[in-house]
C-alpha cells in the first residue's frame, strides 16, 4: 500500500466531495453516493478504497459536514424552498422527491407537518387557474368535472380541491 497514494487520493476526493457540498444542501445518501462515486474513480485497490472512504467519512463528520441533521435540514430547506418559489406542490409530491433522495420516513412526515393547508390550497388555487383557460367543455358542468379530475390527477386532497373549484365557479 503506498501510503503517499492514499493521500493523493484523499486529498482529491475530499475537496471534491467538499466542492459537492458548496452549492446546496445534500441528504446524507447523497453525500454517501458521491463519496463512493469519486472513490470508485481511484485507481486504489479494494482495500485502499475501504480505507479511503472511512477515512473522508471520519473527516467530514469531524469537519462537521456530515451530521445527523443534514437529512432534517434537508427536508426543511426543501419544503421552505417549495413555499418561497411560488411553485405548486402537494405532500404526495414531496414525500416522493424525499423518499427519492434517501430520507427516512420520520424525518420526510417531521418535515411535511410544516406544509400548512393554506399552502396546499394556494398551490390548488394557483394551478386550478392556470388550467381552467384551456379546458374545453360545453357546459359548467364538464369543465368543472375536468378540472377536478386533472387536480385530483395531481395528488392534491379532494376536500381542497371541491373548495378550490367551488371558489372559481363562485368567482366566474
């Protein structure tokens, strides 16, 4: 094993992963993926590899970078994010794009409390009126039957979806 190898290689994998980590937060998953990705492309025997990669988890831990709170500050940041563009969203949505990036289910459920009904309903609202221009029917009746199908579609809850459309019809 050529020690001075190894720390050629930690070096690079290191500042990689801590480049990685500079534009945005990551789950723990992703931080571990992209850890093992810059690993693999070592030219490092398996055992150098095992070593390497302990070695860089260690350091980032002790750096502070990967924490048992990043997955939670993951989740939150995301959600608020969501609320702050503008966006629609709904929870089935969000607990598929955080499942996805590998964040237990306690967390993801933590996390989905803070999504309040009014911004359900403002998302519903928002993308009920962008669609009802071009839905097509002959009466009251078949566009409001289509709209409600297409949210619906969408995974919004019924209940704020009949109010929501119940508001537009009030409205038109």
């Amino acid at each position: 094993m050529d020690l001075n190898n190894l720390d050629k290689a930690y070096s690079r994998v290191y500042f990689k992963v801590l480049n990685f980590l500079s534009f945005s937060k990551r789950s723990e998953s992703e931080i571990l993926g992209k850890i093992q990705t810059y690993i693999f492309k070592t030219h490092l025997s398996p055992k150098e590899k095992e070593i390497l990669k302990d070695r860089v988890i260690t350091n980032l831990k002790s750096d502070g970078y990967l924490t048992e709170s990043n997955d939670e500050d993951y989740a939150s940041s995301y959600i608020q994010g969501l609320k702050n563009s503008g966006k629609s969203f709904n929870k089935i949505r969000v607990l598929k794009f955080l499942l996805k990036k590998g964040i237990s289910k306690d967390i993801i459920d933590e996390s989905l409390s803070e999504i309040e009904d009014e911004d359900i309903y403002e998302s519903v609202l928002k993308e009920a009126e962008k669609k009802i221009k071009y839905i097509k029917g002959e009466n009251n009746f078949q566009k409001k039957q289509k709209l409600t199908t297409f949210l619906l579609r969408k995974g919004y809850p019924y209940e704020t979806v009949s109010s929501v459309i119940d508001t537009l019809t009030d409205l038109q």
